[in-house]
C-alpha cells in the first residue's frame, strides 16, 4: 500500500475529475501537487512527458487526462477518442516505470464493458461481449490502457491500479451540447429553454435507458481512498449502486431549473446502453461509499453553471 504524502501529479487537472481532485487534495497539505496545463505539457508527446517525469519525479500519479464525450462526439470522432487517448496512456505510463514513480491510479470508465453484460456490472465481465458501438473507440483505448497497467505490474512488478467510475457529473463539467455527456446537456438544454420561453425541449431517444451517475466530488474522495488502500491487477467499480432513468433525469432537472414546457423525446435517435449500473460490492467492502444525494448533487451543479456562465465550457 501506500504512505501517504509526497509528490503527487495530477494529469487533466483542469477538467471535470481533474478539479475534483485539487479540491480534494487541497485539504491534505502532506501532499505536493504537480499539474501542467495542455498547452504546458502534451501528454500525447512521448518525448516532453518523460522530460517532466525526469524533472519531476512524482511519487504517484493519478490520470485523469482523456479525450471524452458522450454519443455524439465519440460518434462523430472516432480517430480523436482512439488516437488521443492511447498516445496519452502510453506516454504516461511509461514515463511513470521509466522514472520510478510508485503508485499510479489509471481512471477508466464504464463503456469498457460488453453491452449485454449482467447487471449490475462486475469487473470480471470485462472483455466477455462486444461493446455497444457508439461508445467503441472510447472503450477501447481505455481497454488498452487497462491492460497496459496489468502489464507493467506483471513484467516489472509496478503498482499501477484501474478505477472505473460510473458517469460523473459536477462543477467544471462541459456544457458543449455539441460534445457533452448527457446531464450537462440536459443542464443546458433546460436552462436556455427557460431563458428564451421555448414551449417545448427535444431529446435523444427514448429515454428509457438507464444510468448511474456519480458526484464528481465523490469520485475525488474513491481516488484518494484507493492510492492509499488499493493494490491490485484487478479493475475496480466506482459507483453509488444506484441507477435512473434518463426519463426521470430529465424530469428532475427541469424541476430544479423550473422550466414549464413540454419534453419530447425523438426516437429515431440512439439509446445507447439500455442500462449501465456497477456491482460496486469491492469497493464497499474495501471501506469507501459515496455520499452525495443525487438531486442535491444536480442542483450543486446547475448553482455553478449559473455562477460560471462566462467561464464555463458551453
């Protein structure tokens, strides 16, 4: 296991989970916290990100860092979300064995499972059926950065450890209807609705999927948890064990933005998944729970879309 305390690079920091964890962390003075920005430093680059690492020498590392989206993006951009997030894994990782780092968290996520896996989900589903297609590219770039973790911890003995969160949302998530993941969207969708009295908001599908979303805060304090409580080849879920429909999500989301008008759902688009809830059994009984309410969680996240419209990805 880990100590704790020491230099700690947190890749991505500047997204949805990245800021999670320098909120977290903040709290834990024990520990240094190294970030670069994009434009600091390109993960995809073989060559700077081992330069860093052997400026640096982060004692764990934790990565974040990927190009994500939801249907539509992925869908439209398959080289990207392939492409993209292979060449940062790759790099990272092996920079990581390269300069000694102990422990690296390689953070997942739940499209890597075949799409009729049993639910709720467990790791060992892994790899058992083929995965819905719409989230393919994704999936298989972090398949691949999986098992590039098990490797190093095979042949050189690392202690590289998988977490797969289930979908997150939270402050600092992209509000982009063109590239965002559905509860922004839905954000959004109804907040403008408002704004401009639209009688009625269109959505994808049928909205009968179901899913399980995850605070990204809580997701923050599971990161934490497991580089000081985890080691193992093994995938582990990071979930709440609770799912809902996309149709109720809507409902709730409209309710706390208090948009008046009529929801529509257009069939003739992709469901995606018809469900996707994690047997989080592993986790639960390493010691770690997520605690935040889920209507609570998406009125936190609506006050900072308000609060953060200038700044905010939209």
């Amino acid at each position: 296991m880990s100590s704790s305390g020491g230099k700690l690079f947190i890749t991505g920091h500047q997204g949805l989970v990245g800021r999670a964890l320098l909120r977290h962390y903040a709290s834990k003075p024990e520990w240094q916290i190294i970030t670069r920005t994009r434009a600091e430093l390109d993960l995809r680059d073989q060559h700077a990100t081992e330069a860093f690492f052997a400026t640096e020498q982060p004692d764990q590392v934790i990565l974040a860092a990927a190009t994500v989206g939801g249907i539509k993006a992925s869908y439209t951009h398959p080289v990207d979300f392939l492409l993209n997030n292979l060449q940062i894994q790759n790099s990272v990782l092996s920079a990581a064995h390269r300069y000694d780092t102990k422990k690296v968290l390689f953070l997942g996520s739940t499209c890597i499972y075949p799409k009729a896996a049993a639910m709720p989900i467990r790791e060992d589903s892994l790899l058992t059926g083929p995965m819905e297609s719409t989230n393919e590219p994704y999936g298989v770039a972090k398949i691949a950065g999986i098992k590039l973790c098990q490797g190093y911890r095979h042949q050189y003995g690392r202690d590289f450890i998988c977490g797969m969160p289930a979908n997150l949302y939270g402050s600092f998530d992209n509000f982009d209807p063109e590239h965002s993941h559905v509860l922004p969207s839905l954000i959004r969708r109804f907040h403008e609705a408002k704004l401009h009295d639209t009688p009625t908001v269109t959505l994808w599908g049928s909205g009968n999927p179901k899913r399980e979303f995850l605070f990204v805060d809580d997701l923050a304090s599971a990161c934490a948890f497991l580089l000081e409580n985890y080691s193992s080849a093994d995938i582990i879920n990071i979930g709440c064990g609770w799912e809902i429909s996309i149709r109720e999500v809507a409902e709730i989301i409209r309710e706390i933005i208090g948009y008046q008008g009529e929801i529509l759902w257009d069939t003739t688009q992709p469901d995606g998944n018809p469900r996707r809830l994690l047997d989080i059994s592993r986790m639960e009984q390493l010691g770690w729970k997520a605690t935040t309410d889920f209507r609570q969680g998406i009125a936190a996240t609506y006050q900072w879309f308000l609060d953060n419209r200038a700044t905010a990805r939209v």
